[in-house]
C-alpha cells in the first residue's frame, strides 16, 4: 500500500525517452517503432506502471474502443471479421465493440449514435441490405472518425473499403463444376440486387460463356438463399424434369436445401449432380457428403480492415480511402468431386 | 430550415401529461405504461421531434447502452443469447454493444474497463473459463450499475443470474437412451472442473442409478469436448473392445466427432451406437443422421437476462438478485431414435 505508483515519467527517465513516446508507445501508435514499444512494456512490467485508462482517454481524447457494427452476429463469416479485427486490435490495446444491425437502417442510425455517445475512436463496418441512404454513415466521416467498409460496402462513402472478388469465387466455382463434366449447371442467386449476388451470378455466366456452354435461364433460381428456397427450387427442378447434373448455389443454406431433396430422391451425389455452394459455413464439412464451398477468407478480410482503421487513426492526412480486394479459394470437397473414369 | 424544432414540452402539451412523462417514456421508463408511452411516441412521430440522444444522456445519466460479454460470439448459444437481450432492449430504445472475452479474464477486465469508459448503464456477461476472481466484476457493482450473469455465472456476486439447468438436461438424454433400449451408455464430458459440465455428469450418471443400470468408469470420457475429442474417445471405446450402445457428449461437437468414426467403422447409428449431444448447435440438423441434442431456450435466456437486467436498472431498491432457472429441452432426432420392433 505504501509503494508509490510508477508513472509514464519513471518509464521514461528508466529508457532515457520521453514521457511522450512512452505514451505513445503504451498507446500503440504506430509512428513507435517495435523496438522502442517493446522496451517501453518491457519496463511498465517491471515498474508495476498501471495506466489509468479513463485518465489517459481523457487526455488523448482515445478510448481505445473500435465500434463494429454487422448485420448478423451469428454468421460464422462476420464472427471470423469480428476476431480478425480484433487479432489486430488487441494487439495495439484497442477494444472491439460489435452490434448487430439486422440489416435495417434504422437500427444501423441507432447503433452509430449510440457509437459515438460511447465516444469509439471510429467504426468497422458492413452495410445491411435494407439499407438504403448512407447519411448515417456520413455522419461518422463529418465527425472526423475513420470508418472502414467490408464486404457490403457503397462507392457513395469516400472511405476504406475490404470486400471479397464474388465474381472471382463464382467463377472458380463454375468451372470446377465444368472441369467435372458437368454441362446443366443450375445457379441459385438471391431475388434482390446486391451487389455481390449479381457478381457471384456474373461469374457463373461468364465461365459458361467461356467454356462454350449455353447458358439456360429456366436453371437459373431467384429467392432468398435460405434452406427452404434451395429446397423449393430444387423440387422445381425435378418436378419441371428439367435436365441438371449441378447447382452451384452463391449460398452454402441455398445448397444445403438442393442435397437434403437430391437425397430423399435417392438422386447420388456427386455422381448424377455435383454441389458447390459460397461460404464456408462450418456446417459444410459436417454433412454427407461434405459440401465443396468457397472461402472468403473472412479473418483475413477483418485484419485488412483493421489495418486500414488504424492508418487511417494515425494518419495524418485523413482517412484512407484504401481498397483491398481478397482473392477467394475454391474448397473441393466430396460433393462435387467426380471419380475419375478415365485417367 | 425554418421549422421550429418539437421538443419534448410541444409533446406533453399536447398530450396533456408532464414533461417528465415524456421524457420517461421515451426513455423506455417501465413505470410509465404501454399506452402512455404509445400515446408519446405517436405524438412524437406526428410533431417530428428528434431526441437529440447526446444531450438526453447527459440530462438523464443514461447512455442507453447494455454492454454484453461473451466468452466467444461465434457460438450460436451465445448469439442466440445475445439476440434475446436486443429483442427486449431495442423494444425500450437501448443498444446493446458486444464484446467476446476468448474465455480470458484479462479481456474480460479490459472490456470491462472499456464498458464503463463508454458509459454503458449496465453490463450483462457470461463468465470465461479461464476467470479465477471476480474483481473486475464487482466493480461494476460498485460502480452502482446492473450486472445480469447468465450461464456460466458464479455464486461469489451478488447480483442477477439465469442459467439452465444442466443436470435436467443431462439426465432427460439419458433416460432417453435407456428408453431406447441402450445400456451400455458412454458419456463425454470435459477435462476442466467447470459447473455446467460437472452438473451434466451428475445427470448422467443419477439417471443411470436410478435405473439401476451399473455405472462403468471405463466408459465415461475426459477432454475438451471438441471434434477431435470426439474421435478420439470414440475411437478408444473401439480399440479397446469396450462394448457400447450409446454415446451421450456434453457438447454437440465431440458427439459429432463420433458420428464421424462410427461410420467410418461401417457401425450403425442408431441401431449400434445411438447418438445425444447436448447445445443444439445449428449444425446437428444437417448432419445425416440428424442428431439428437438438448435445446437450452438461448432466445429465451437472453430475454430472461435483459429483464432482470431492466428491474435492476429501474428499481429504487437496487440491483437484483433475482436468480432464473430455464427448463431445457430433449430434441429427439434419428441418431437415438431406434425402430420399434416389439411394440
């Protein structure tokens, strides 16, 4: 009780820097090199220094808290965002906040207020597909936060931005369906125009158009890619006796549907249709036969987004308006590899 | 531009209730009643009045933020739980921010920190695995803000709690599994001391002696109730020649793991090895067989939490210490259910 509480001062005289860079350092602004914060911990370890967290947010107007705001919590892809943001942020001190907007505007207006009420150094976020102005979004920009889109994102903000190349994925995934001998491939997409649905059926057309297939627009599905509408859509298949030996769903609930009919119709699978869906759920290695899917590389897409939440808090000419683009991988699992029968 | 702003006098004067009134019901004050706060938020509406939040925190003390930890927000238990409080929160104009421990007691202290720097009115977490005091804890408490614990909770705080009751859980599968005719039952529990787990031990094995079934130590299992767990037991029990006509895990994820070797031994689920896991994790639906599993009410926990969390909140007598049990509840898929054959 009667030891005297170390202060940034005694760490300072300790390195022979000054309290300003031992600030920064236990801060972690980036401008301190590794090195020198390593010292610096180094040393409020073996000073017993406690930072006063309140105090110090109060006198570097930081509270070291990062506001995240996703549409669905519960979705392996956006909780693998959240921990990929946080690998980064921990590391440098910061606190990761998540609300979840349930893809509604309004909620979304709610929670970045209630985000800068909390005074969160800026906000990481992924746009709700009912949204339909970005004003709220503004808002945060005209606050001089930063403010990092990933995956949904809009060109209307002039900000940092990680989204994934669906065309890419849907591509890949097309013509692995292609490069198993399939010719009738079935697309499940969504009813409504979100940019990354058009993408992913965008890079289904072009690899047919590449390999000479004929597209057929009665085997492509517009719903809501849920279980339910995978079903239905691949009951309408079947029941319309419309020829198909794949479905490449751009999601992996949409695919799932597909098997759960192919089977109770005793249709094999991959042999008579072959599956890929989007995604990488965890659910997809767990089903018989395991789903073949496409990663999104969501903890990569969350650090990306991080590390441009940070540049832009440590820059000094404003936020950055940085796109990173990640390259989606093609996972090939039991459901659409076909034995090979003559190699 | 040149419309006068409404504020919360134009309302009451026009409802003819106190301006204080207004106030409570847009804050979502339960002592004012249902009608009366329609009644407000109608007029509202009409008048175009715009609380300004900042402000109204200030004037009130409330930010109207719920800060809840979580020990991993991509478990859907937890997110279900989660969705549960925002459900009753969002409903009276609070946001609910989230934060994920990893199950480490310094994140759970710096989040902790972190929640009371954004001026949170209360805080509502689930306790981690590797927590040893509860400091952090009591100083919410002593900060004079609600704390609700639910599930893994602890009886060292004086405050607010709802947990299932696990050991119900656990012997409701058992008795199950002696109701299909199995005696020979495995159980896969954790390694680590941990309340919950302990209590669905407990029910295992009561509901073995009250069926006079004899207990075989040989076949009861500690890990770390993983996948790879799963396998590995599983895999032992046939090694070793143990005969066994049923695995109950205290997760869903080591009993899938034994799905997995079971039919990779060509072993017949349910009619060989009947099959019980417990959580009702999204995954036990799409497995083939379907598994079997224990629904533990998350939504309803949620919901249960945010309520105790408002009484507390809006009580003159201070936190409460109100303690909910949830009733779970055995869902029965095909991976216990065994053909009758002499009924």
């Amino acid at each position: 009780m009667n030891q005297k509480k170390a202060t940034i001062h005694d760490i300072a005289s300790e390195l022979g820097v000054t309290a300003s860079t031992v600030s920064r350092a236990l801060s972690g602004n980036p401008r301190i090199s590794q090195n020198t914060r390593r010292a610096v911990l180094k040393t409020a370890k073996a000073l017993n220094y406690e930072p006063n967290q309140i105090a110090s947010a109060l006198r570097s107007g930081k509270t070291q808290l990062i506001g995240m705001l996703v549409p669905i919590i519960n979705r392996s892809f956006f909780s693998s965002i959240i921990r990929g943001v946080e690998d980064v942020a921990n590391k440098l001190d910061y606190r990761v906040i998540v609300s979840q907007s349930d893809e509604k505007q309004e909620n979304e207006a709610a929670t970045l207020k209630a985000f800068l009420n909390a005074r969160v150094d800026g906000v990481i976020a992924s746009i709700g597909k009912q949204t339909r102005d970005f004003d709220h979004y503004q808002e945060i920009l005209d606050s001089g936060l930063p403010l990092v889109l990933f995956d949904r994102t809009t060109s209307d903000l002039q900000t940092g931005q990680v989204v994934i190349d669906d065309y890419e994925g849907a591509y890949k995934a097309t013509v692995h369906l292609i490069e198993q001998g399939c010719r009738r491939i079935a697309h499940f997409t969504a009813r409504r125009k979100i940019d990354i649905y058009k993408k992913r059926c965008l890079g289904y057309l072009d690899a047919l158009r590449d390999h000479n297939i004929p597209i057929d627009k009665k085997l492509i599905f517009a719903g809501d890619l849920q279980l339910s509408d995978g079903r239905r859509h691949t009951a309408e298949l079947i029941n319309k006796q419309l020829p198909f030996d794949a479905v490449f769903a751009a999601s992996d609930y949409a695919v799932m549907g597909a098997m759960q009919v192919l089977k109770e119709k005793k249709i094999s699978i991959p042999d008579q249709v072959a599956l890929v869906g989007f995604l990488n759920e965890p659910f997809t290695s767990f089903t018989d036969p395991p789903l073949s899917t496409i990663n999104q590389f969501p903890m990569e897409m969350g650090k990306a987004a991080a590390r441009i939440f940070f540049d832009s808090l440590e820059s000094e000419r404003g936020i950055s308006e940085q796109k990173i683009v990640i390259e989606p991988e093609l996972i090939v699992r039991a459901s659409s590899e076909k034995r090979k029968t003559n190699s």
